[in-house]
C-alpha cells in the first residue's frame, strides 16, 4: 500500500504571506492595547502607595499622639508599612527611590507622587 504525494509538498508563497499578514494585523491591534494598560497598571501601584502610606500616617499619629501638622519621617513610617519605605517607589520614577518618588507632608495633608501627580493622586 503506497501513498500518492501531490506535487504540492508545503506552502505557497501566497498562503505564507497572507499568514504573515493576518499576524502583523493582531500585533498591529495588541502593541497599542498593552501599551494603555501597561501604563494604567503603573498608575495604579503609585495609587496604591499613597494610599498606604495615607494610612500609615494616620496610624503612626495616632500611635504616638501627633496632631494634624506634624511631619513624619519615611523611618517613623517603616513600622506601619511592613518595615520599609524604601521599598515603595512610583514605577515612572528612573532613580527607584523613596525620596524621589513621594512627598509624604504632612499628616492631614494627603501624600503625593513627585513623578506625575496629575494622574497619580486617589
């Protein structure tokens, strides 16, 4: 029992192309899409910073009787962050530091990303 081969053994040009095409249109409609939500995903961990760091604030005035006013350090807010400040950063910030990332002000003053605080504010 033999097999009969076509003398068409692969693909043409034609059909090769035409799936090279239909995949540079799905990149071509998903590069864009990713893009936009890569960057709504960083705005939301900044957000996110500076809620928590909002609350540790709070926690740390009340814990040790300051009044709206006073400034804290990012040390006095190590404890009421899982232990470290540093750790936080706003992921548009190319120095990947604390300092440069966040002003924390003072308490009753909410914190504020130094990196974009237009779009990066609760």
């Amino acid at each position: 029992m033999s097999l009969h081969r076509s003398k068409r053994d692969g693909f043409t040009l034609v059909e090769i192309m035409v799936v090279v095409a239909i995949i540079g249109l799905l990149a071509a409609i998903a590069v864009p899409n990713f893009v936009k939500h890569r960057a709504t995903a960083r705005a939301k961990i900044c957000i996110n910073n500076l809620r928590i760091l909002d609350a540790a604030k709070d926690q740390y005035a009340i814990d040790n009787g300051k009044d709206v006013g006073d400034l804290p350090s990012a040390a006095n807010l190590d404890p009421y962050v899982k232990g470290n400040t540093a750790m936080m950063i706003c992921p548009l910030d190319d120095q990947k530091t604390f300092t440069t990332s966040y002003s924390i002000n003072n308490i009753g003053v909410a914190a504020v990303c130094l990196k974009d605080p237009v779009l990066h504010k609760p």
